[in-house]
C-alpha cells in the first residue's frame, strides 16, 4: 500500500510544433502517469518515478511549455479516484502483458507442432522473451500499488522461459549431431 499523496503535473505545450506535446504525453505515460484531464496528470507521490518526473519535465522545458508540479493530498473522494484511475492503468497494462505471454507460449506450441527446429526461429523466440522481461520489469517499477496481477504476472513470464528452454532442448536435439 501506498501513501495516499499525490503528484499533480500541470503541462501547458504550444500547439505547435506537435512532436514536444507527443514526446511529454509518451513519456508521462511510459512512468505510469495517468491523465486526468488535458494537461493535467495524476502519479502517485513515490521516488520511483522522479527519474522520469525530470525528463518529462526537461522535454517541457526543450519544447516552450510550462510545467508545474504539485504535491496533492486529495479530500473526500478524491483520493479514490486517483488511486482508482492510477490502478485501472495499471491492471490494463498487466492484462495486456499477460496477453502477449500466452501469444508467446502459442507461438512455441507453434512452432514445435511444425517441427520448425532452426536456430534462426530460436533466436527470435529468444528476442521475443528478452522483450517480455523488459517490458515486466517496466511494468512492475510503476506499480507502487503492488497489485497482485503481478504475481500472476510473473508467474506467466515463468511459463514462457520454460517454455522456451523446452523448445531450444528440441531445437539442439534436431540439429546437433547425435
């Protein structure tokens, strides 16, 4: 659990040129800021995310705008709500994940099922792994909610690397010599 405290990050960008806009809006989400309006973004008070606080911040900074942040303490029902829209961000992330390890482990079920044991297919599953441990390992620095959708999360990751041992034992079986 977290501290209830928030950050509120206040951006006004010139219209023009877009990119500056693009660019501050790719990099508020990939920290795990959650737009509340435009302009306006929501991110719970925790250390984790000032690394990316700073770049968002300098890409304002390169691109003319102006950028305010402000340590929030929300009312009533306040609270709720951005934890509320903090967490539904975060649980679509984890389902997505979760999504593409079970496209992974289809893919090996695939590829075994066409007897398809080449080195060049086994590199590529190898990418497509080191992918998904990037992309948990992203996931799971911004979840400062410690939503057990990661555990579940981790568990399927688990799934994929056995996965592809399993599959790079028959890639070596096929094409090594005996």
């Amino acid at each position: 659990m977290i501290d209830e405290r928030w950050l509120l990050i206040l951006v006004h960008m010139p219209s023009q040129p877009s990119r500056h806009r693009v660019a501050v809006w790719r990099e508020l989400r990939r920290i795990g800021a959650v737009p509340l309006s435009p302009g306006t973004w929501v991110l719970p008070a925790h250390p984790v995310f000032n690394d990316g606080l700073g770049r968002a911040e300098g890409l304002v900074a390169k691109g003319g705008g102006s950028w305010t942040l402000v340590d929030a303490s929300p009312r009533d029902q306040g609270a709720k709500a951005f934890r509320n829209a903090f967490q539904a961000a975060r649980l679509e992330e984890w389902a997505e994940f979760t999504s593409d390890c079970g496209k992974f482990e289809r893919e090996i079920a695939k590829e075994i099922s066409q007897r398809k044991f080449t080195f060049a297919e086994l590199e590529e599953e190898e990418q497509s792994l080191e992918r998904l441990r990037r992309w948990y390992r992203d996931l799971k620095s911004r979840d400062v909610l410690l939503l057990p959708q990661a555990v579940d999360a981790a568990e399927q990751l688990a799934c994929c690397a056995e996965a592809l041992e399993e599959y790079a034992s028959m890639v070596y079986d096929a094409t090594l010599p005996q």
